[in-house]
C-alpha cells in the first residue's frame, strides 16, 4: 500500500474548443474536449512532508493559465491523469512511472 500522500487537481474546460493541458515538469500534454473534466492527481514519497519542485511545503500544484491552455506543475514524484469518476485517462501511457497509481482506487 502506498504510503505518501496523494494531492488532486480538477481542470475543467468550459469553453467551445479543446483545451490543451500541460503536466509539468514532463511537459505530457492532454487535450480536454470541450465540457469536459480533467483530474491531475500527484503523489509525495512515503514519510515526506513536502512537495518536491514548490518553494513552500504544501503546495502540491501551481498552475498557469493562457486563453487556449492551462500547465498544471506537479509537484510531486510522479503524476497520473483521470476523470472524475477516478477512471484512468491514458493509464498505458501514464500508470508505469507512478508507483501509487496501483494502490490509488480513485485515480
């Protein structure tokens, strides 16, 4: 069982186009369909109280934002993509570098 912590991170698009999704720092992106939701879920190695790549310890995520796309920096060891369901977007691609991804049920 895996034994850090898990931060998530709903992005929506509520416009009429696809809206690119940007996961940083592995610059993976996602396009989200239109009235869609995306969830980004990170985690923190077992027994460390703080988020690798912030400058302060509990802030999991920064997110910048531009008229036809959105980078979400995630500031954990690793990153997974699902709906809101918890359903796995993309797991093939993105379930092999996440060690909690095995034990995380919902997403």
């Amino acid at each position: 069982m895996f034994a850090g912590r898990t931060a998530r991170l709903v992005v929506s698009n509520d416009g009429e186009e696809l809206l690119e999704l940007t996961v940083g720092p592995w610059a993976d992106i996602h396009r989200i369909p239109p009235k869609e939701t995306c969830v980004v879920v990170t985690h923190s190695p077992a027994g460390d109280d703080t988020w690798s790549g912030t400058l302060y310890g509990d802030e999991p995520f920064e997110v910048e934002h531009r008229p036809d796309s959105v980078t979400v920096w995630a500031n954990g060891h690793c990153f997974h993509l699902s709906d809101r369901q918890g359903n796995a977007i993309y797991a093939n691609e993105y379930g092999g570098g996440c060690p909690a991804q095995a034990s995380d049920t919902r997403g």
